[in-house]
C-alpha cells in the first residue's frame, strides 16, 4: 500500500501528530476557538456513552471521561492514537483504529453522545459516514460536530464551484517545520446538512461561533479575522 492508497486523514497527521498533540492545548483555533463552542452543544455527559469519532490525541476524549462519561475514541492515524493513550491513561476511554469512510468496528445504538470534531473535512462522500454514525447511535442521541465554515472554504479556496464537492490542499502554518501538507475537502453547505438529514438526524442547533476574550489575547490577527466572520461551523443533530 503506498500513502496515496491511505485515508486522507490519516495521509495528513501522520506527518506531525506528535507536535499537533503538544501545541493544540494553547493553540488558539483548537483550544480557545473549537473547543468551547463544540462544548457549548454538548449534552451532561455524566454517565453516559460517548463515542469521540477522530479524536485525535485525545483532547476530547480526556474532558469527556474527566466529567464522568464513558468513551470510546476512534482515529484513522495510528500515531495520532498513540499520543491519545498518553492523554487518557487512567481514564474510562477505549481507543480503536477506525476509518470514518469505512463501517465502524461498533455495535448498533451503542451510544447516548457522538462526537466528531473538525474530522469531517478529510470525508469525501458525508453520507454513509453519517448514516454509519446514525447506526451506532440511540434514539434521542446528540450528535455534535465542527468542520470548515463552508464560506470562509470558498474564500480560501474559491477558484473552483462552490457547488462542488472539491479537493483542496494547504501547508499548515503554525505547527513547526517542516509544513505539513493538509488535504481536505471544500463543500458547499448543502452537502453538509443534506446528508445528515437524510442519514436519520434532525438539525437542531447551528452555530457560527465567532471571536472571545481567549482568542483576542492569544491571536490578535485571529481574533480580528473572526470578528468580521467564522472560520468553523458547528451543528448539534438528534437521532430520529
């Protein structure tokens, strides 16, 4: 197999999983700008089943357990999952190799709370993850995700047509050297909630969160940047 026959997600962090793990807790895009509004849409996770679909290394699935919640955290990058075992040694989290475009190593309504932050971008086709997400969750689950703002995607990369499904790529600043080189998909906003809903989810939150204190403190630049439009979008579903 050579690393074009590999997931993408997987393609892209296996080349600086070790300094994504480390740097993510301060960075201001992860730690001050996605985290808190992923959490904002989360359910009590106390006592429950959560399932931390891409958790990369182990951020989530650390805060998630910390708050009493049972969790199983899946990664298509093996060394993303090494620096998770690191991060939730001693906590309630079960960790599994698992691709997000392939079935899921998981039982049928398995879980109360799904997770699946900024993972989605390197999915070509939203449908079947969905609906494979859909099966391993219980009636009444909350699905809550993050991802590229669609718009904020178009102006990065706004050459194409918006109303295609595109591949992209970026050198990623801010993560050391050498760059990495970050292959994701562009999508229009149909593409998004259009598969979700037809995967057996009913929208029922949207959010497009915007700058705070952390960020103005953290990245001036940033925080300037998300004052006048998001970077991410967020979305809260319920299993039908």
């Amino acid at each position: 197999m050579t690393d074009d026959d590999l997931p993408l997600g997987r393609r892209n962090y296996a080349q600086f999983a070790e300094r994504y793990a480390a740097m993510t807790p301060t960075k201001a895009a992860n730690a001050y700008y996605d985290r808190p509004a992923v959490q904002s849409l989360l359910p009590d996770v106390a006592g429950r089943d959560v399932l931390d679909a891409g958790c990369g290394p182990g951020h989530y699935a650390a805060w998630l357990a910390q708050r009493g919640a049972r969790v199983v955290g899946i990664d298509v990058t093996p060394e993303m999952l090494a620096q998770a075992r690191a991060h939730v040694a001693g906590l309630a989290v079960e960790l599994i190799e698992a691709d997000l475009e392939q079935t899921l190593p998981l039982a049928d309504a398995a879980f109360d709370v799904v997770l699946c932050p900024l993972a989605l971008d390197y999915v070509r086709d939203l449908g079947p993850t969905f609906g494979e997400l859909r099966r391993v969750a219980r009636a009444g689950a909350a699905l809550v995700l993050s991802m590229g703002h669609p718009m904020q995607d178009w102006k990065l990369w706004g050459d194409g047509v918006y109303y295609d499904v595109e591949p992209v790529a970026m050198h990623w600043s801010g993560f050391g050297e050498p760059k990495p080189l970050v292959r994701s998909y562009r999508r229009p906003l149909a593409a998004i909630v259009n598969p979700l809903l037809a995967a057996g989810w009913r929208l029922d939150r949207v959010l497009e969160p915007g700058s705070n204190d952390d960020i103005a403190r953290a990245e001036p630049t940033f925080h300037a940047k998300l004052s006048k439009a998001p970077y991410f979008l967020c979305l809260r579903a319920i299993a039908a």
